[in-house]
C-alpha cells in the first residue's frame, strides 16, 4: 500500500495518473445532474428588472439584462443554456453586436419596439418569439412608446465550456437596414426563390408571431395531444423543419384545463416560463406551483409531470438543449405509464 501511494505521488510528479486513483470502483450508471431544479417567482424577477430600469442604464451595461441564476450552478439556468430577462425602455438603442453564442427572445410585455437582425427589421410585440442564431448581427430599437420586456435564453455556458467564444461589437452602433420588411417571412416560407440556401448548420434569424402561435394553438386545441408534454409547438428552422436552433430547442407548450401528463425524463435540459395561468410541474417528489411569470427548471434525467387543475388554459414558453443531445447521439428518454 505505501508502494502504490509512492508510486501515484511518483506519477503526480510527471503530470500523470492512474486510473485506479481517480475511480475507486464506482461507476455512473446513469447521469447524475449537478444541479437541482428550482423556481423564480415573477414578483422577484420583475422587481429585480424594474429597479435595473431605474439604476441601470445602457451606457453602463451594453443590454439591461437580469439572469437567473440556478443557487446549485451559480451562474446559469441549467448547465448547458442561460436564461435571462431584458428591459428596453421606449427611446433605447440596445447597439449592434454579433457573438458565436446562439441567442432567442420570448417578448413577455410591451409592442412596438425593433429587433434588427442581419439587415432585417421585425417589430416585436408580446407573444413573438425571435432567433439571433450564431454570429448574426443584432440590435434591439425601442422605437414605440411603451417598455419592453423580453426574455433571452443563450448557449453561452455550453460556447464557454468548448471555449469557441468570438464577440465582435458593430462599427457603426446601429447596423444597417437592407432588406424590406416581410423579407423573411416571404423568402424562408414553403414557397421560396432559388437562391435562398438550405444547407448551413445555421437556420436564418426569423420572428415567429404570437398571432401565428395562437392560431395553431387554437387548431390542434382540441386533439389527444402528447401524454408527456400535452400540446406542445417547436419553434422550427423555417428552411427545413429542424430544430430552432443547432444548440436550443423552444416552443409552446399548452396545458388544457384539468389536464395531468404522465411522468418522464430525458438527457435534455427545459426551463419553462408562464406566460399565461397556472399549474404544477412535480419534479422528482418536489412539486412546483406556478402561475403567469414564473420561471422554472427541470434538470436533465429527472422525472416530472405537469398538471393544470384550473378551468383556463395553461400557456408555458419551454427552451430545451434537445438539440444538442440529438446531434451527439446522447440523448435517451425513460417514459412512465
Ligand atoms: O440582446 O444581444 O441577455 O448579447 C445577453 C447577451 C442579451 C443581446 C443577453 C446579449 C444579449
């Protein structure tokens, strides 16, 4: 025994280790996540933005943003996204930058103001969902008279941890405008010109419209939907049905009135926050109340349910890193009956 304790010091010594040190014996049998699930109450988020709109402004912090920090990660949400809540008061120029992080926005309150996305502009009003995917110019114009409010989720500690961080703010704070209003929507849609590629890893940025949500939210309203996730919508890469983005997955996801899912788990990761009523999500033997502006976490290979006892529809917008998982070959799901 002093032997082998002489020898792993002798090993240390040259920057080496036996396998026998690090792993007395024990194996994961399955994924343990360093991180539990927890829940944010509107009235501390709101609160937490509203006093930044008073003390913080944009020449001291390039975008008026509060995270949400999970206590057991310090630093982020979940351990691969962030999720975030940004303030643009009317008047305010959020200047244009572009990073590798993949970046999308759910807008919880206000309309009116401009998201300017590679030479594009699309007004963003409550509901709206925008993708700012890798290395896309953007900047945020709140030209209406109203205050915004709209969360931000990121890749940013999965770009972290692979360290492929590239950050470059534009020259000319505002970024040019070149492409007329209805761009997007006319040349990513099912009928399209020639010369839009379909092929890049990366999807367009694109605004997906609360009215258009509602609409099929209202369509497929009264089908079986999932036993798992009840109505849930993704967010799809308008040029080819993928995923929202190569790193994040989002949606919406509608739970009816009395309505229970069964309970399952998988290797993605889902924050959800409410937009509109109330429910439940039991997480493992936790359960977590919540109601219109709350946000929450569901950490990956934990079982949860959800359930909406009231009389009114439950609409929750969900971010997921499904995608990555896909793309690695990790992703696996246990379903229960
Ligand atoms: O709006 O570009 O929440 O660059 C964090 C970093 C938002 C943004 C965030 C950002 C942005």
């Amino acid at each position: 025994m002093e032997e082998l304790k002489e020898f792993n010091e002798e090993l240390r010594k040259k920057n080496l280790r036996g396998f026998w040190e690090a792993y007395q014996g024990e194996v994961y049998s399955e994924p343990l996540s360093s991180y539990e699930p927890y829940l944010w109450k509107w009235s501390d988020v709101h609160d937490a933005i509203n006093k930044a709109g008073e003390v913080i402004g944009l020449e001291l912090s390039s975008r008026r943003v509060i995270r949400l920090c999970n206590p057991s990660l310090k630093t982020s949400v979940a351990h691969t996204f962030v999720l975030n809540l940004q303030m643009l008061k009317p008047g305010e120029h959020a200047v244009a930058h572009r990073h590798t992080n993949g970046a999308i926005r759910f807008v919880i309150k206000g309309r009116g103001a401009h998201v300017v996305v590679e030479g594009e502009s699309f007004e963003i009003e409550e509901g709206d969902f925008v993708t700012t995917p890798n290395w896309t110019w953007h900047d945020h114009i709140n030209d209406s008279d109203q205050t915004m409010l709209w969360l931000d989720g990121l890749d940013a500690p999965l770009v972290r941890m692979l360290q492929v961080g590239f950050h470059e703010p534009h020259k000319e704070k505002k970024q040019p405008i070149f492409r007329p209003e209805g761009s997007a929507l006319h040349e990513f849609s099912p009928i399209r010109p020639n010369w839009v590629r379909t092929d890049s890893i990366q999807p367009p940025g694109y605004c997906y419209k609360w009215k258009d949500t509602e609409r099929v939210l209202k369509s497929v309203g009264e089908r079986p939907g999932d036993p798992y996730d009840g109505i849930l919508l993704h967010y799809v890469n308008p040029l080819t049905g993928g995923p929202t983005l190569p790193t994040l997955s989002c949606g919406v996801q509608m739970f009816r009135p009395g309505e229970r899912t069964k309970s399952h788990r998988h290797t993605s990761s889902a924050v959800y926050h409410v937009f509109r009523g109330k429910g439940a999500t039991i997480i493992g033997d936790e359960r977590f109340e919540w109601e219109t502006g709350d946000s929450f976490v569901v950490p990956l290979w934990r079982f949860h349910r959800h359930e909406n006892l009231t009389d009114q529809e439950a609409l929750l917008f969900v971010m997921t890193d499904k995608p990555l998982m896909d793309a690695l070959g990790f992703y696996r799901e246990e379903r229960q009956d």
